[in-house]
C-alpha cells in the first residue's frame, strides 16, 4: 500500500543548528503539517545517519495536547520512542491533523510510515524533544508565498 | 518599588484565592455533592479567566543590569516582572562568556516565578539549558512558591559517586589499558544499553520505590553504601502507580547501565590533596587509586519529566503562572500537580540511586576478578553519592527562621557544611563530600560542603565543567584526530563502543573544571580538598 505522502520531499528541509548542549533542528515547508513531516524524518536522520529508510507499515498515532506546540513536541517524542524503544523507524509522516477542542485542548493525529529498525542501527542517542526555544515562523519566501519554519531542541 | 512589592503580593493571594477555590469544587465535585458540578465548572473558570494565560515577555539580555558585588558574586537587578534579584557565581573572566550565553536571562525568568526565595542563583559552570539554567539554584515557599519539572531537568537524579581503594597507582601500573577493557565489559555502556540484570515489573516497582536500598537487600551493595548516599539512596514518597507503562518499558532493562553523553565510569588518583583533614575524613590519600561513576535515571526520567512538563504546562496556565519561557512551566506547591510530579520524580530519583549502586557492584566484581582479591579487600568504598538534578524539601534559614523550602538544583550539587544532621556522621565535622567531574583528559575535583553554602546558596555548589562547544562543533574539532591515540599518550585509556561519542566529549569540548572550582572556594561555598586525575575512561 503506498502511504499518503503529505508532502513532496523537494519542497521541504531540515537542518541541524549549532547548539551548545544538544540537537537543535529547524525544519521547513510550505505549511505546518509539511514542515513536521520534515521535521520528523530530520528527527530520525539524526537517530541514524542520515540512513536511506523504506516505508513499508503505519502506525496511526493521536496526542492529546494542551495546544499545537505541545503537540508537535509531543509526537517528535512519539517518533523517538518508536525508534529507540520500539524499533521503528520513521520515514514518512502523512495525514496530519490538529483538532482544537477547547481552551488547553488539543489533539494532533498522524500516520507514521516506516520501517523496522532491524536494518539499521541507531547512531545517536536522542532522549527528548523539548519546550525550549521551540518555534513556529511563517515567512514570506520571496516568490509571493509563506513558508513555514519549526525550530526544535531536542536533549541528548 | 513598595507599590511593586504589593502587586506582587497582591497576585500571590489571589493565585492562591484561585488555587484553592478550583481545589474545593474539584473535592465537593468528586465527593458527589449536589449542585457541584455547575460549582465546580464555575470555580475551575473563574481561576482560568483570572490565570493569565501568558507565555513569554521574559527580560531580554539588553535589559539585564549586572553589579559586581565581589570577585565572585554578580547581581542582577530585579526588573520588569522578576519577583527576586538573581546572582551570578564566577569570576570577572568567565562573565565575558556568560554575557554571550543566554543563561543570563534564563537566571532573570526563573526569579519570575512565584514564591522564588532570595534570589534566582547560577553556579560558575552555568550554561544554557531547558528553562532553569544548568547550574541553576533556586527554593520557594511551600505556600506560595511552585514545583518546576525545569528546574530539575530531564535526567532526573543524574549524579555522581565516587569510590576510593587500597591501590597505588604502582599497584596498576602497566596494567591501565587492561583495566580499563575489564571495566568496560562489566559496565553496561552506550547507546540504548541494557543491563546484565533484567527486572521483573514487580522488581521495578520495588526499585522505583526503595532506589539504593533494593540494591542492598538483593545483594548489590552493603549497607555501609546507603549511609554515604544523598538521601542515604532512598526518597520518601515515590509512587510507582503513577509511573506510565511507556516510562517503565524505557526503565526496566536500562538499570545497571551508563547510558551514553557525557556518562562515564573513571578510574583516576589522587594527583594533589587541599585539605587534609578532609581529606582524610573522606578516606582519601595522594597517589590512591578511586573510581568515579557518573550516570542517571536513564530513559525512565526523560520520560517522567516529558510527561509531567506537559502536565505542568496545563497546570501553569490553570493556576495562572506566568512563563517567561513554557520550559519554565510550574505547579504551586500544594496543588495535585505538584505533589504528583514529586512522586514520580522520587521514582526516577530512587531509579538513578539503584542505577549508580548496580554499577558499582559490576565495577567491584570486575575489580575483584582482575586483582584476584575481593572488594572489600581492595577497599573500594563508596566515599558518597550526590545528585546534581533534584528537587527537594530542606530546611534552611529564612529571614531568621528555620523553615521547609522546596530546593530546586539543575546542574549543582548540595554541599552541606559542617555539623548539618544530613552529613553522614564520619563527615560531619568537615562537611558534606561534593563530587566535582571534569573532563576526560584533565581532573575532577573533591570538595567540601561549608557554612557560607548553608547561608548563601540553599547548601548548593557547582557539578561540573560545562560544555563550551557544541556536538557539532567538538566532531568537527576532533575530525582527523586519533583521539584515543592522544589521550592514551598522556596515560588516560579510554574505552567507548561509539567513536563519535568519544569525539563529541573531547577534553575542548569543555571548559576548564578548575576555574569552576576556583570561584567555588574563593566564595567560600565549597573547600578544596583533592584532585584527582583520570587514567582509565569508559564511555557511553
């Protein structure tokens, strides 16, 4: 089954920052959900090296947030879990979906498409995404569009 | 600044006003009383409309004023919505990098949050970290100050111990890279490591709950270790009910293991003795052999404290804290958020605790095997075991009384003085032993707990070195060097299963642990006592 792709990949980046402590990514599409998918496959670049995955399962996933940073931060930690403890890996992210349900109430859900990480071995231990300095920017791009920017530190 | 102090004072009433009104309705709520849910949904708005949601409007570096007060003591003045003045431990060099850092202004947003006592405090080896700074002190009221998973930091417990022998470095000389192999394949290391004991959920639990002590009664220590542990290797109040099953499934087969970072197991000497009472109190002679064990909670922390942060974030904006910074996200003392997050906190603490105990008894049995005699021959005690990410209820003087404050320490370690009940009794006289890791390729340092911490800084000291490069920076760095090779020429064998951990935890990649120190015993908040310098490295 090919995996709804969100995105395709030429139209987004992400790259690693200079950080003193830790990992800090700064992800970048034409729209949020873009600019996670890329994030995310930045998050498990980092895990293993930059390693050529194959997405061939799904994993559904739904968070339960108090807003979309929490959110966002929440299924980068999702996505760590799965490849350190789980032993998936993440290649594709499709089907992202923000609910706002209310006053500190959000719901993100998504489908990770990946891979078993038996093929690959992780190099860098990631613990966590965190809260710090985490941003979300749309700027304009210079070609009449926004483009949008989510920057994340994540603790080694 | 009198009409400022009653603001702040104002604020501090009606939270609590606000706090315990959504506590009543949620009690008459869950007791079924009649009419309570309309009460109850009212109460939780009215807190909600007056907590101010707001995140952010932290000061900004350009805004800060520094005042030297000494050679060692920087005050920066409370401005803007900062409830307390905050202080910069270090010396006049090592200011000019702080001013760079953002660790500043980090200092000036914790000193915003509520019921912050005398002043938000940063120790010389301070650098940037997730909300508090590292080496970040600070301790609130019970009645109005607030619990910040930040403030303890992620890998919660994460510390260090340090054991000390009968050997000289003659007893191992020529046979270093030997040992250090031999200890390398006992301790479990590196990325995702397991232990060589799997626990059962039940025997995790118990962990969870008894830390060091379970150690103990299993077989992995005597009881002599928890007499010289912070804590004595045991905080009251975990509840591993609360633990998720994903925290658990992290923790249980990582107990007994370094993990991977700036984790290690050293063995190192005594190169130089300060103080020689102290000294020998603490068991420590020149030219001895010791083993130094530096680890924490694993992957169960960083997964206690990602779940509790995002509780807290939801508890900040219910209870109306204001955040210069989300990471900042707190809970008022006596609110079920924070008497939650204290334990499972206690959890990871007693994790970390059992953690540091296993690998000691892997490290004894190894030393035992290579020596051909037993631990206990050898002497390899633990000379103690302090944390460096906590926080805790202690009792320290307020304006002239004694009272419980809950003690924040992010990246500093407790250095009580002398004659504190808490010092282990063979100690009590010098004061607390506080463990001091440098890098691989210098020294680390042993002091003691004094007087001058117990008034200035809650008993709190520096723990490290602080990093001055990045990951990235330090690969690059280290790109094209044999830094085994390097290190071994000036007699320190390193063993790590991961090359690029080693090249990321380059001796430049930090700074230099004696300035830290220096300003620590210049301030009069920690003695000298020894140094030691490594000779064997295991790395994660």
């Amino acid at each position: 089954m090919t995996p709804l792709l969100v995105h395709d990949r030429t139209c987004t980046s992400c790259v690693q920052l200079d950080h003193t402590a830790d990992v800090a990514l700064l992800a970048s599409g034409p729209d949020v959900p873009r600019a996670l998918a890329a994030l995310v496959r930045g998050t498990v670049d980092v895990l293993t090296e930059d390693a050529p995955l194959e997405p061939t399962e799904a994993r559904h996933v739904t968070i339960d947030a108090v807003d979309a940073a929490d959110a966002i931060v929440a299924l980068v930690n999702d996505v760590i879990f799965a490849a350190i403890t789980d032993g998936f890996l993440t290649a594709e992210l499709a089907d992202v979906r923000f609910e706002d349900r209310g006053p500190y109430d959000m719901a993100l859900s998504a489908l990770l498409w990946g891979q078993p990480r038996s093929k690959h071995v992780i190099r860098d231990e990631l613990k966590a995404a965190t809260h710090h300095d985490f941003e979300v920017r749309h700027e304009p791009d210079g070609a009449g569009q926004t483009r949008t920017h989510i920057q994340l530190i994540i603790d080694v | 600044m009198g009409s400022k102090r009653e603001k702040r004072k104002a604020r501090a009433r009606a939270l609590q006003k606000a706090t315990a009104k959504a506590q009543a309705a949620k009690q008459a709520h869950a007791t079924g009383q009649a009419g309570t849910h309309d009460v109850c949904c009212a109460a939780e708005r009215a807190a909600g409309k007056q907590a101010q949601k707001r995140i952010g409007g932290g000061v900004k570096r350009g805004q800060l004023t520094f005042e030297q007060v000494d050679a060692y003591r920087w005050d920066i003045k409370a401005i803007g919505d900062m409830q307390v003045p905050g202080r910069i431990y270090a010396s006049e060099a090592m200011m000019a990098d702080i001013r760079r850092d953002k660790s500043p202004e980090q200092v000036a947003n914790v000193a915003h949050l509520p019921g912050i006592i005398d002043r938000s405090m940063a120790m010389p080896d301070m650098h940037w970290g997730y909300g508090f700074p590292i080496g970040g002190v600070a301790a609130f009221k019970r009645d109005t100050g607030v619990l910040s998973p930040g403030g303890v930091g992620y890998d919660i417990n994460c510390g260090v111990r340090l054991l000390r022998t009968n050997l000289t470095r003659g007893d191992v000389s020529g046979r270093v890279a030997d040992l250090a192999s031999t200890l390398h394949a006992a301790i479990p290391s590196g990325l995702g490591s397991e232990s060589h004991r799997a626990l059962s959920e039940r025997e995790l639990d118990e962990v969870l709950e008894q830390g060091a002590s379970w150690c103990v009664k299993n077989g992995y220590g005597t009881g002599r270790d928890l007499k010289v542990i912070e804590e004595r290797g045991q905080m009251a109040g975990a509840d591993p009910s609360l633990v998720s099953e994903r925290a658990k499934n992290r923790g249980r087969p990582q107990m007994g293991s370094l993990g991977s970072g700036n984790h290690f197991a050293e063995v190192g000497y005594v190169e130089e003795v300060y103080d020689e009472e102290a000294a020998k109190a603490y068991g420590l002679f020149k030219g001895q052999i010791t083993l130094m064990i530096h680890s924490g909670s694993r992957g169960l922390g960083y997964q206690i404290c990602d779940e509790n942060l995002r509780r807290m974030l939801a508890a900040s904006m219910k209870y109306g804290i204001h955040l210069p910074d989300r990471q900042l996200c707190a809970a008022p003392l006596t609110s079920p958020e924070a008497e939650r997050y204290f334990k499972e906190m206690a959890c990871a603490i007693n994790y970390a605790f059992a953690n540091r105990q296993m690998m000691t008894h892997f490290a004894r049995e190894a030393f035992a095997g290579f020596f051909g005699q037993s631990a206990q021959n050898l002497g390899l005690d633990l000379v103690y075991d302090v944390c460096h990410n906590i926080a805790k209820w202690e009792k320290h003087m307020v304006d002239g009384k004694l009272e419980e404050v809950c003690v924040h320490r992010k990246g500093a370690t407790r250095a009580f003085g002398p004659g504190h009940a808490d010092v282990p009794l063979q100690y009590r006289d010098v004061g607390q032993p506080v463990l001091i890791p440098g890098d691989m390729g210098r020294y680390s340092f042993v002091l003691k707990g004094t007087q001058k911490a117990m008034d200035e800084t809650f008993g709190s000291s520096c723990h490290g070195a602080g990093r001055r490069l990045s990951r990235k920076k330090a690969k690059e760095v280290a790109s094209g060097r044999q830094i085994f090779r390097e290190l071994q020429k000036k007699g320190i064998f390193v063993r790590s299963d991961s090359k690029r951990t080693v090249a990321e935890e380059i001796p430049e990649a930090y700074k230099d642990v004696a300035n830290v120190i220096d300003v620590m015993h210049g301030a009069g908040l920690a003695g000298k006592v020894a140094k030691l310098v490594p000779i064997a490295v295991c790395k994660g």
